[in-house]
C-alpha cells in the first residue's frame, strides 16, 4: 500500500506480478530486454532498405505499429541502442549460449546491426561532407536516451569516438550528461558546450544524437545561417524534411 502522505493516482494500475523461481526470473529479464532490443535492431534495418527504395521509415513504423500484435513501441528508426541493460543482457545472453554450445543467432544478429547503424551515420557524413577529415561536426546529445545523464555505451559517444579516429573536430552538447560525457572522452581532444548555437557557429555537420526535448524547438533557420555549411543528420528523426531543407540544411535522415 502507498503511504498516506503519497496516494496512488486513480489511474494508476498495478504492474502483473507473478512468482518463479530465481533462473526463470533472471532469464525473463534477459529476454525482455533482448527482445525490445531486437526490435529496434529491426526497424533500423528495415530503414536502410527504406533508404534505397525511397520510402519514410516513419510511415513503415507507424503503419506496423497500429497491428496488435506488433504494437508502436520500441519502433523508432535511428542511431541504435545504448545504456546499461541492452547491452548487457544481450551479451549474456550470446556468451551462456556459448558456454552451453547454443549459438544465439539472432542475438548476434541484433547486436550487429546495432554497431552498423553507427557506423551507417558515419558513412553519411562522409558522403555529405566528402570527408569528415578536418571538419567541425557538432553533436547534439550524448546521453543514451532523453532524460537521463547516462552515457554507458551511448550510439552518441561511439559515433564521436569514430568521428574522432577519422580527425573530425568534434563539439558536443547536451542537457544533462556533459560531465559524465567529458570523463568518458577524457583522452580524446573534444569540445563542449553549454550554448548549442555557440557550438554550431561556423560548423559544417551538426548530428541529432539524442532525442531531447529541448532540440525540438531549435531555430534550425538560425542555425543554418550560423554554419559554414549547413548539413544536419537527423540520427533520431525529430525533424521533418521538407522544412529542414526550406530552412537552408541538407538533410540526412536515417530511413529517409
């Protein structure tokens, strides 16, 4: 029962609960957690071929998502999967399968295509800017998700950590994760900021990284005329296309 002085809101309704034992338990937290990752591993897939046959993932997802048994969450089309479950509990899950001769296939699968979604909006940059050799690329978030300062196997930090080893100068900003965000790229020569359009000015890439609230609202107009030259990728879709593009930006979604 919730204590007195914090009521449970009417709408409120309890979780399921039920009673295993503890292997059941420990396996049932793997497996939700390998299976949300699965189909975010999906849909990113899926938005590479969208990509070559001209179609809006977003349209894909949402139309997939009205059926039930799929349903919309855990559909977003982007730069991948990070912070500390996923990661995790997909690696347990490949390494017992190994200690016991089973090969998690899909597993696998799944972690793989979450490294190439990285390594997919590198390649985009690079075909945008051709090269990121010398250029000024500013990251918008390095957190894993909004809301949280947690930057434990963050797309955004492995994308700066390959944007780097190809000598792109990299600036960086988020709401709440730079500290965290600077000790972890302590040895990398990365620049961060409070002010987003102080870091935009005079860059010549800007990647949407993490899907803060607070980016949603930029004036892109603003910051356009403020870069050298203008080329957003979109790495979490907030943006529509076609106003970016009015908006002076080049235009790079993922799945799009």
């Amino acid at each position: 029962m919730p204590p007195q002085f914090l009521p449970r809101p009417a709408s409120y309704k309890l979780p399921p609960f039920i009673t295993t034992d503890p292997v059941s338990a420990e396996m049932i937290k793997y497996a939700a957690n390998a299976f949300l990752a699965t189909k975010i591993s999906f849909i990113n897939e899926i938005a590479g071929l969208c990509e070559k046959v001209g179609v809006d993932i977003k349209e894909v997802a949402r139309g997939i998502g009205l059926d039930s048994r799929i349903g919309p969450d855990f559909l977003k089309a982007g730069l991948g999967w990070g912070g500390s479950c996923f990661p995790k509990d997909t690696a347990a899950l490949v390494a017992m399968g190994k200690e016991l001769s089973y090969e998690m296939h899909l597993i696998e699968a799944v972690r793989k295509v979450n490294v190439l979604q990285v390594e997919r909006a590198v390649e985009k940059l690079q075909n945008a800017s051709r090269g990121v050799r010398g250029r000024i690329i500013g990251i918008l978030g390095v957190a894993f998700k909004p809301g949280t300062d947690d930057v434990r196997e963050s797309p955004s930090i492995n994308l700066i950590k390959m944007l780097y080893e190809r000598q792109a100068h990299i600036r960086a900003h988020d709401p709440k994760a730079l500290e965290n965000a600077k000790e972890v790229l302590r040895e990398l020569e990365i620049e961060f900021y409070d002010d987003i359009y102080k870091m935009v000015e005079d860059a010549d890439a800007i990647v949407i990284a993490t899907e803060w609230p607070e980016y949603m609202s930029i004036d892109l107009e603003k910051m356009s005329r403020i870069m050298r030259t203008p080329v957003l990728l979109d790495g979490r879709l907030i943006f529509d296309p076609i106003k970016s593009k009015n908006c002076g930006f080049v235009y790079i979604g993922m799945g799009r």
